[in-house]
C-alpha cells in the first residue's frame, strides 16, 4: 500500500513537470515573461547575465534548474507580458 503512495506522488509531481514543459513549448520564441513575485521580466532579446543565458534564448529553452535572478522563484511562476499591441 505504501509503495503505491510513493508512485502515486511522483507522478503528480512528473505529471506538473511535464505540463510545464508542455507550457513553455507553446510559448513563442520572442515572449516575454513576468515573474509574479517580484515582476522581472525575462526578455530573450537580452538573456540573463546572472544565470549565463545568452541573448536569443526563448523561455522554453532556459535550464530546467532556472530560476527568478531577482527573487529566486520558479518557472512556474512566470506570466505572459502583454506586448505593446495588448496581446499576450
């Protein structure tokens, strides 16, 4: 009963890695996002100097280990910013 337990929450927990992964994939190459918490805004035109990513690189394609440079958040917690035009 127990084993099952453990295998039950690991596949939650790969099930929500894994629509993250869906998420970003359906993000365009240039979208910008925010972070939630504290609201810095990862732009792929410029990258990020503190984690080494390059300027080019889509959200999609950032390592899975990254996080908010500014306040540390995950991933997860990033929203689409809205472009000049008013759409996401």
């Amino acid at each position: 009963m127990y084993e099952w337990m453990v295998v039950a929450t690991m596949s939650t927990r790969e099930q929500q890695a894994g629509d993250a992964e869906h998420a970003d994939a359906r993000l365009g190459a240039g979208t910008r996002l925010e972070c939630k918490v504290c609201w810095y805004v990862y732009d792929p035109a410029i990258g990020d100097p503190v984690w080494q990513v390059p300027a080019g690189t889509p959200f999609a394609d950032l390592p899975a280990h990254w996080s908010c440079p500014n306040c540390a958040g995950e991933r997860t917690g990033f929203i689409v910013v809205a472009d000049e035009a008013g759409q996401a």
